[in-house]
C-alpha cells in the first residue's frame, strides 16, 4: 500500500503480472484484503496508470521463457 501511495503522489504506473492462463479480468481481492483495493482504487480514480498483463510461461529445454499474451481489463469491485 506504501508504494501504491508513493506512485499516486508521485504519478506513474502499476503493472500486475498475472501468469494463469484462465485469467480474463484483474480485479483486487476485497474480501482478503479490503484496504488494498481501496488503495488501488483511489490511486486509479486519481489518474495512476493501473494494468495488468496476462504473461505465457513455457518452458524450453532447460530455459524458461515468459511471454506477453495481452493486457487483462482491470476491474473494482462495487463494495459499501
């Protein structure tokens, strides 16, 4: 949260690296951990540049390679 706060004062962007080949939305988990989202969504109505890119991890022989696939939309949820 220190650092999502640091990037809204400061302007800039976050990038989440999302590597679950189901992905089809990123979204903060409000339920496990409700000031984190507000956070984040604060940060986002405040103009900070949040994505998150859906990555295609493969394996080569003995070498790891991870790809970009796309950008996932990013979602808040509607909490009370």
């Amino acid at each position: 949260m220190k650092h999502v706060r640091e990037i809204a004062e400061r302007g800039g962007m976050i990038l989440f690296l999302v590597m679950r080949s189901d992905a089809r939305v990123f979204m903060p988990n409000h339920e496990t951990h409700p000031e984190f989202a507000k956070v984040l969504r604060e940060a986002y109505e405040s103009g900070v540049d949040v994505r998150a890119a859906l990555l295609r991890p493969e394996v080569q022989g003995d070498c790891l390679r991870i790809g970009f696939e796309r950008y996932l939309p990013v979602e808040f949820p509607d909490v009370i």
